[in-house]
C-alpha cells in the first residue's frame, strides 16, 4: 500500500476518491471517521488520506491527482453573459438562469 493524497478538506478527499473509483484504481481512504479523535490524538494522526492498495497504480494515480489539482488552479470565478449573475468557478452552468459557463463552450 501507498500513501497518494491527505488533506483536511473533506471535498477534496472526495474528489480523489471519485476520480480513482472511475478510473477504477483500488484505494481506501484511511482515517476516514477519526475527526471525533482530534484534541486526544494529534491532528496530523487524524488526517483522512488516500491509499493505494497496489503501488503499481501509483504513476497514473498520482497523474490524475495533479491533473485534478492543476484544473482547481486555473478554475476561475466567471459572470453569466445572459443575466450578469456572478458565479463561482465552481459551476459550469449559471445558478440563475442556465447559461454554459464561457469555459465549458
């Protein structure tokens, strides 16, 4: 087993699950129910992290990971065209009204 990804944020440990469980590459997410521990154990004891169960995956992984953090990076918040709605970099539609995010066209 490797170690691919650990962070505190929930959201993104879900997103590196999802991408791996598509990709169908065997994970497990390790300390996935201990946040009630933090204050008795270290936070970093606590911390939800991904693993691969076959370290053969780990070169793909690990690409599809940075991929993933690569396309967070460059996302930017946008301004619907049709209705002027302010929208996070988030949504590919406008909340408001419907519209494709510019990006996505």
């Amino acid at each position: 087993m490797k170690k691919l990804y650990v962070s505190n944020d929930w959201f993104s440990i879900q997103q590196v699950a999802q991408l791996l469980e598509a990709h169908r590459i065997p994970f497990m997410v390790k300390n996935e129910f201990s946040s009630g521990a933090m204050g008795e154990l270290s936070p970093f004891d606590v911390q939800p992290e991904v693993w691969l169960i076959d370290d053969d995956w780990f070169a793909r992984a690990n690409a599809l990971v940075e991929d993933l953090k690569q396309v967070a990076a460059n996302s930017r918040d946008w301004t619907c065209y049709r209705c002027t709605e302010d929208n996070d970099a988030a949504f590919e539609v406008c909340w408001q009204c419907g519209e494709a995010s510019p990006d996505t066209e």
